[in-house]
C-alpha cells in the first residue's frame, strides 16, 4: 500500500505580480505546481501526482483562488506528475502542448500499477521511488485544448504566455512565461537541485530550451522540481546536458554498448545531484541519437537500466 504522501513537507510560496508557487520537496514524483492569479480569474500550472496531493495542493491556493478561481489549467507536459491530479480541477479550461496529449494517452495511472507490481528490478525499484503515491481514484481527465509553438492567454488582465519547447524532456514540454513578474514555470525543463532525465531529446532541443529561458530577461524560475531558483541553475543544466552527451557520443564511438558507457562514465562534479541512476536513460537517448535504428525502450525497459544502477535494488 502507499504510504500517506498527506504529511510530506510541501510549501506555499508567494512570489510577485499574482504569481504563486506549491513547492514539493522529495525527488520522484515530488513535482511543483504553479498557480498566476488575475482580475477574478487563475490559471494552473500543473497538478500532482495523486489525489491526495493535488487535493492538498488546492486547499493551499483556496487563499487566491476563493477570490480568482482556476479558470485554466495547463499541463506543462505528459509525465503523471504533472496531470494525474487534473480530474480534481472541475470545469476549468486544460490545455497543453499537442505532443504532450500522445505522452498522456500512453502512460495512465493503470501502468504505473502495473509496473509497480512487478517482481522484477525495474518493478523493485519503481516500488522504492513511487510507493509513497497512491493511484487509487484518478480518473484520467485529458487537455480539452492544444497548441503547438506558442499561446498568449489574458488571465484576467495578467499576460501569460505559454511556449512549446519541445521535444526535449518528453514530446511536448511547455514553458509558462510571466513577462510582467519577469517569472518563468519551466515544467521539467529545469530539474532544481537533481539529474535532469531525458526521455524523448533530442539533448540540443534542451539546450535550446535553456537559452530560450535566458533570453526571457526573467528574474524568477520555478522548476519543475527543486526549489524555486535563478538563472543560475540553467548553466548548470545546460553544462549536465552537454557533458553526458559528450561522453556517451565518445564511448557510442568506440564500440561500447549503452548499459556499458552507462556504466563507464564518471559523473564528476555532477555526481552529487540527486537521481544520479538517470544517466542510464540519458545515455541510451543518446544512443538513439546516433543511430536512429537503435529500438525504443518502454517504460519498464528504462526503469530496469536505472535499476542496475542503483545497488540496493
């Protein structure tokens, strides 16, 4: 049974110019979620990964939204984490960008189960870093709208601008830009404090990303994960990005196989962010990269290379 995610150390934090942060400590599936409040009106970025979650999430914007209730919710991508919750979010307009609708179609809380139940590594080790979730309930409620590039929304007289800047972490990642507070909400794009896992790449759609964000002139980045933080952390995104790539594109070109380079590569002053066993999908992406006729992995499939990168699995 999952533990009781009720108590976990979650924090409202208020920022600037209507905008407003529900920060979640923890690593796997510990997401954050973004609530920009206008004139009677809100929009949502993102829910949780479990009802409980994404209920308790709630009742901390009820401050701002008993006044300026969520009109709008966005997803910022297809990983459960950011929309399991999205049925608790009643009528409200939800959109996302087109890619991420395959990427939620494909993974439902049903798989998450099922993977979880497995008497295998990978089984073993998606018990250990979800267990504490409970996908009992959720009743998948998908995006009712898409785009793709980019979308201005008024937000009761708050510009919010909302930019695909996918594929990179998934299909479809969308960045959700507060010109006015100089404020971005990255979706996964930023990885605050911990590995960044590239499930879909290509690895310079993500560099890209980042310049992207930099160009922004924005004062405030709210990751997807991690602590609220600054332009800071995309040098140290951008830096993690460019030297695994480097390094899986070396041992890809002296033969070694991807669980071998996975194995290999010394992480260096990367070594010390959490979820570390992510190397083994960003490597494999890698692979992919290189050579096109390289098979996916499922979802099982990638959680069974991590596993072995983890020795208490």
């Amino acid at each position: 049974m999952a533990s009781d995610t009720s108590s976990s150390p979650a924090q409202y934090l208020r920022l600037r110019h209507g905008c407003h942060v529900w920060q979640q400590p923890g690593g796997w599936g510990m997401s954050n979620a973004g609530l920009v409040s206008g004139r009677g009106e809100s929009l949502l970025i993102d829910t949780l990964y479990d009802l409980r979650l994404t209920r308790r999430m709630l009742d901390g914007f009820t401050p701002v939204t008993a006044r300026a209730p969520v009109s709008t919710l966005v997803n910022t991508h297809g990983n459960g984490d950011h929309w399991f919750g999205n049925q608790l979010v009643g009528d409200a307009e939800i959109i996302a960008a087109h890619a991420s609708l395959a990427d939620m179609r494909a993974v439902q809380p049903r798989d998450m189960t099922r993977l979880q139940s497995a008497g295998t590594p990978a089984g073993r080790f998606a018990r250990r870093i979800f267990g504490r979730f409970d996908f009992t309930g959720i009743r998948p409620v998908l995006p009712n709208r898409t785009f793709t590039g980019d979308l201005t929304l008024d937000i009761g007289g708050t510009c919010v601008r909302l930019v695909d800047v996918g594929p990179a972490h998934t299909a479809g990642d969308t960045i959700v830009h507060v010109p006015d507070a100089r404020t971005v909400y990255t979706g996964d794009i930023v990885f605050a404090g911990a590995t960044p896992v590239v499930w879909h790449g290509p690895f310079e759609n993500w560099i890209a990303a980042c310049e992207l964000i930099f160009g922004l002139g924005v004062e405030t980045i709210v990751p997807g994960h991690g602590p609220v933080t600054t332009k800071a952390v995309l040098h140290a995104t951008r830096a993690y990005l460019e030297y695994v790539h480097d390094q899986a594109s070396a041992r890809h070109a002296r033969g070694m196989t991807p669980r071998e380079a996975a194995h290999d590569i010394v992480l260096g002053r990367f070594a010390g962010l959490a979820g570390k066993e992510r190397l083994a999908v960003n490597v494999y992406t890698v692979y992919r990269e290189l050579d096109p006729g390289l098979p996916p992995l499922d979802g099982p499939q990638l959680f069974g290379c991590m596993a072995e990168l983890c020795p208490h699995v």
